[in-house]
C-alpha cells in the first residue's frame, strides 16, 4: 500500500492522539503538520482542554508548533522509525514553535 500524507495526517494521527491517555488534558494550543514535497499537504490540529481535537486544512492563522516534513520522513514517523535528533541535524524536519509542547506530542505518539 502506498503512504499518503493526507490520509495519514487528516485520518490516522488524529485517531492515535485522541486515542492516546496521558497525564492531564489535551493543551490549549495549534500543532501545524506541513509535508513539503511529493504530495504536499498542510493540517493543523486545535487542542483544546475541554472540546477535544478539530482537525483544520491548510496553514493556521495561531500556530503554537509547527512541524515540516518531507513525506519520506513522515513515513518513517508514522512507522515509529525516524531518527527525529538525525533528520532535525540535517535539516530534513524542521520545527519551529514551542518545546514544551513539542515534548507533548512526543509522549502522546510514541509507541
């Protein structure tokens, strides 16, 4: 099966973060995912303390975190393999934003 970017970014990951338990509620903040190449897509995901997640096409006026990606290297995210501290040194995934929640993410999508 073929990856695609928009599939994974606008079905499965909303899926794996509503479905993941962690401490506390979601944060009050707006993750941007943006896939650069091949079949470019941009969603951001509002999360809110008390609605939940809504899942937003395009580029979002408030971004809290932005991550860029090529769609290899999302790939490689959505199957739990990319070296995330390699592809940040070489620039293959860029992040701009806040690191707090940037650990945030990270807790609430490892497997």
């Amino acid at each position: 099966m073929t990856f695609s970017a928009t599939e994974y970014l606008g079905t499965v990951l909303p899926a794996l973060i509503q479905s993941r338990e962690g401490p506390g509620p979601l944060p009050d903040a707006v993750v941007q995912f943006t896939v650069t190449d091949g079949e470019p897509v941009s969603l951001a995901y509002r999360l809110s303390p008390t609605e939940g997640l809504e899942v937003l096409t395009g580029v979002s006026d408030r971004q809290d975190l932005t991550l860029i990606f090529l769609t290899e290297d999302l790939e490689r995210f959505a199957q739990g393999t990319l070296d995330v501290q390699a592809a940040l040194r070489s620039r293959r995934l860029k992040v701009h934003g806040d690191p707090a929640l940037l650990a945030w993410v990270a807790d609430h999508l490892s497997t």
